[in-house]
C-alpha cells in the first residue's frame, strides 16, 4: 500500500479546498483551475490504485478466512469422532472390568470347591487305610507334588470311586477353562486400555490443531478489520476529492461562459439540462458526486419493498432518492428509469451511471455503477451495499442495459 499517497490526498483534498473556497473563481485562470483539476484527478487515480490493492487483500484474506473455517470444521469434526470413540472404549473398558471381577469371583468359587472335595478324598484316604487297606493313603497323599499329581496317584491306586475322580477332573477343567476365559479378557482389557491411551493423545493434538486454527482466525479477522478501515478511509478521502473535482469543473464550465452576451443583454448562466423525453428535472444540489457517495453512510440499511428513505430502501427507491440528494429529480420505479436518461453502451459506462440486472423480470433489479466494477443498491440481502457486476451473481444477472442521467 502507497502510503505516501494516503498523506498528498488528504494534503490534496485540505490544501484545494481552502484555496479553492477562498478565490473567487472568475478571478482564477482556466488554466490554474485546468491544473488542479488533473492534479486532483492524479490524486484519485492513486487512490483508487490503493484501493483496489486493499480490496484484493481483503479478497485474499476472506478467502483464507474461508479454507480456515472448513479446517476448523474438520477439526471440530475430528474432535467429536474422537470423543465418541474414547467414550465408547471407556464404556468397554467398564464392561471388561466388569467380566474380570466377575470371573475372579468364578475362580475363587471353584477353589474353594476343589478345596473342599481335596479335604473330603483326604478323609475318605484315611478311612481306608484304618479299615484295613493294603495301600497307604497317607503315602499317597503326602507323596504326591500337586494336585494333579494327587489324582493320578488316585486313579493310579484305583483305591477312590471313578465317581469322585471324575468330579474333580470337572472342577479342575472348568477352573482352567475359566482362567483362560480370564486371560483373554485381561488382555483384551490391556488393549483397550492402550487404546484410550492413545486417543487421548490423539485429541490433545486435535486441540492443539484447533486453538492455533482459532488464533489464526482472529488474526485474520484484525487483518481484515483493518483492511476494511483503511478502505473506508480512502473512500472518504477519495469521495471528498470527487466532490472537489466536481466544483472545480464547474468552476471551469463558469470561467469559461460568456459573461454576457454581445448584444449586452441578460447574462448566460449554466444549469444541468435534460430532453422532456428523458424525464429528468434538475432541482439544484452536489451534482453526481453527491449522487455516487450519498449511500455509504446508510450501508447495511434493510431492504423494504416500496422504500424510499434511509430507514429502508427498495432498489429504485434508493435510486431515485440518491439522485434526489445531488438535485435530480427521477422516477423511482425500475420500469419507468428503464427508459430515464440517455441509454449508453457498457463500454462507455461511468460512474453515476443507472445499471439494470434481470431477477425476476428484465430491468427487475436496479443500483448506480461507482467504478471499478461495483454498483450501489439496496439488495433484498444484505439491503444496501456494495457489490460487484465483474464476477458471481450479479455478473450473471446484468443485462447490459446502462442509462446516463446529465
């Protein structure tokens, strides 16, 4: 951005000015009036040079804005897939929790069953050795290494009913059955446990993903703040540079009239003039710079149907009451501006300029060209703004029609 042109415009707009408003302009030369016309013109053109600099700024930044929010989104998105799945592997981990305690408390039962038919073949051992056995139960029972060894001493002997070893088979089977059954579910326990773990990493990371996006966001969001202040400035600077270009051109026209004419009759005077068949009455007022800035102080106005004012403007009435405000007197219905004014090619399009887009009908939708591309006009949506004919949707809707009201 030029800023060295932001301090000569608003030099130029304060320094003309005071000089401009302090002569007399009939005590001017044309050609002094001719030089501040095109210096002020240079100014403008700097201007607008820096504006459209920040509008492609603001335009990149709305678009990064725009990839920011979608990444937001997806990591929003992430972060709620993420949490669903963490609850569910918690709501697992419960359930297998659940499943270990319960058949710890299955193992523990069948212990102190086999216990208790260990201490009933202990008994029955004894019996049979004191009534006369020819095999030592004690022998076989204090000689034995475990359990299994115990049984097999047992069978071996066949001195204990097949009934009772048969039992404890059972007892010890299903003990290791259920060991095993517990095995696997600890392990399934440890992995979803693993599991948790790492989810709970990967949703830091997701946060972390998502508190730089949202700073990202906000730096962003300064950016454009910015953007759009530096551009409302130039506007202002460049509006009161058209105001000024406005008066010295008719300084000029004046300069340049004939005092009287040759005859000494009445004085000439200058005034803006229209064909009857054009329908334009001019009442006096700021001219067409007047007309082009008049709606910038009511932006974001809503759109009302049959509006007319600034507490809420249909499209031809915002048209008709900013031509009102520079002293011009037109229709403010879309049909009857259609043929307002003198029609021109969109080549030739300048600011000030009526433009005609087809919504519902042809010429349904009207605003005034500002230049660069850009219309003023109350929209049903957002009401009355500023908007491009250059791309989207008014691009599509613009008929080419153009009428010029002098």
């Amino acid at each position: 951005m030029k800023k060295s042109v932001l301090t000569v415009s608003a030099v130029a707009v304060v320094g003309f000015s005071s000089v401009f408003f302090q002569t007399e302009a009939n005590a001017e030369s044309i050609n002094n009036l001719k030089d501040k016309q095109s210096e002020i013109q240079d100014n403008r053109e700097e201007i607008k040079a820096d504006l459209s600099d920040a509008e492609s700024e603001i335009a990149d930044v709305l678009i990064e804005l725009e990839e920011l929010n979608k990444e937001i989104s997806q990591v929003n998105h992430a972060l709620t897939e993420n949490q669903k799945k963490m609850d569910e592997t918690e709501d697992s981990i419960s359930s297998k929790q659940a499943e270990v305690d319960k058949l710890e408390k299955e193992i523990k039962q069948l212990e102190e069953a086999i216990e208790k038919r260990f201490d009933i073949l202990k008994e029955r051992a004894v019996s049979y050795q004191q009534s006369g056995g020819n095999v030592s139960y004690l022998e076989v029972i204090f000689g034995s290494k475990s359990f299994g060894d115990f049984i097999n001493r047992v069978s071996a002997v066949n001195k204990i009913s097949d009934s009772d070893v048969e039992l404890m088979e059972k007892q010890e089977a299903d003990k290791k059955k259920v060991e095993e059954k517990q095995n696997k579910v600890l392990n399934s326990l440890e992995e979803l446990k693993d599991m948790k773990a790492e989810l709970e990493g990967i949703q830091a990371t997701i946060k972390e993903q998502k508190q730089e996006n949202e700073s990202k966001k906000d730096t962003l969001k300064s950016k454009k703040q910015d953007l759009e202040a530096l551009k409302d400035e130039l506007q202002v600077k460049d509006s009161n540079l058209a105001t000024l270009e406005s008066q010295v051109q008719e300084s000029i026209a004046a300069a340049e009239q004939p005092v009287a004419s040759s005859d000494g009759g009445e004085l000439q005077t200058l005034s803006k003039k229209s064909s009857p068949s054009k329908a334009v009455v001019s009442t006096g007022g700021g001219g067409l710079s007047t007309v082009i800035n008049a709606g910038y102080q009511y932006l974001g106005v809503p759109y009302v149907w049959g509006g007319k004012t600034p507490s809420g403007f249909d499209c031809s009435g915002f048209v008709s009451w900013a031509f009102a405000q520079g002293g011009y007197s037109i229709p403010s219905s879309t049909s009857a501006l259609a043929g307002t004014g003198s029609k021109v090619s969109y080549s030739n399009i300048q600011p000030g300029d009526i433009v005609f887009f087809d919504t519902y009908k042809k010429n349904g939708h009207v605003g005034i060209y500002i230049g660069g591309g850009k219309f003023i006009g109350s929209q049903s949506t957002p009401g009355l703004s500023v908007e491009t004919m250059t791309s989207g949707y008014w691009n599509e809707k613009f008929n080419g029609h153009v009428r010029r009201i002098r």
